[in-house]
C-alpha cells in the first residue's frame, strides 16, 4: 500500500512542477498565475496534499510523456497526446503513403522533390530529434518518447538512403 501512496504522492509533485514551468514564460502577463503554481508546490512539498488545488482536474502535459504541441481534441475532457501514440499514427500515415505514392491510376503524382543537401539537413534534423528523444541526458530516465524516436530515425534512413551519405 505504501508505494502507491508513493506514486501517488509522486504524480502530484510532478504535475505540480510541471505546471509551474509551464507559468514560468508567461509571469510577467500573469503574476496570479505564477503564485498559484508556486503555492501550489509549496503545499504539495509541505504535505499539505488536501488543499494542494484539489478542484484543477485539467491534463498537465508531461513533457516525458506527451507532445507539448497539440491535445487530443476528440476525447472529452481535453487530453495530451502521448507520444508512443504520435509514434503509432506517423508509423500508420507514413506506411500507408507508401502504399499509395500516387502510382494508382488517375491519382495525382505525389513524390517531393529534394535536392541532396535539402535530403541530407532533413535527415540530420530527423537524427537530432530521434536521439532526444531517446533515454539520455536530453530526454532524461523515460522511455516513453523511443517508438517516436524509432519513427524518426526511420525516416531520416529513409530520407538520406537517396543521398550520397546514404550511397556512401
């Protein structure tokens, strides 16, 4: 019973100190906002767990765990969008494009033209993002952004296999 008290305890930190970063940016336009996030983890680290904003049931997206660009819209309420799941849609969208690159009858050509060195930073930036997203110093202990990491790192080989670094 303990460690799920642990967890639990665990969860609220995190949440809480996500939230204060995500006011951090935006404290001088919102000052209130900033002290409600900062009294909110003073109370949690207090141990003060009943009155560490009970009411506030709104996703916080974890930056280990979910895209911070977008939310997931569809479900009620709002959620993040995690991002082994980005993994499994970019893996699903990308596999089906090339099933269809447009060499069906009457469909539209839908190659992109890149130039070798365009193919070549695209793989490069594809590499950056596959290794943070990996367990490591950028990414930190969670491994739950490696499927995203295995999408991209795909791709990049995709990308620069039509290159010279990929002919090489």
């Amino acid at each position: 019973m303990p460690s799920i008290d642990l967890e639990n305890q665990y969860e609220r930190l995190r949440t809480s100190a996500i939230r204060l970063l995500d006011a951090l940016p935006a404290a001088d336009q919102d000052p209130a906002g900033l002290r409600e996030a900062l009294v909110g983890l003073h109370l949690i680290l207090d141990g003060n767990h009943s009155s560490a904003d009970p009411g506030d049931t709104s996703p916080v997206p974890d930056p280990a765990r979910h895209l911070r660009s977008r939310l997931d819209f569809t479900r009620t309420p709002t959620r993040p969008i995690e991002l082994e799941t980005e993994a499994d849609d970019l893996s699903r969208d990308l596999a089906a494009d090339r099933r269809t690159r447009g060499f069906d009858t009457g469909a539209p050509v839908r190659t992109v033209q890149l130039t070798g060195l365009q193919a070549m930073i695209i793989g490069e930036l594809l590499q950056e993002l596959a290794t943070r997203l990996r367990p490591g110093q950028a990414f930190g202990s969670s491994r739950h952004g490696a499927p995203l990491a295995d999408v991209a790192s795909d791709l990049a080989k995709n990308i620069t296999d039509h290159t010279v670094i990929g002919r090489g």
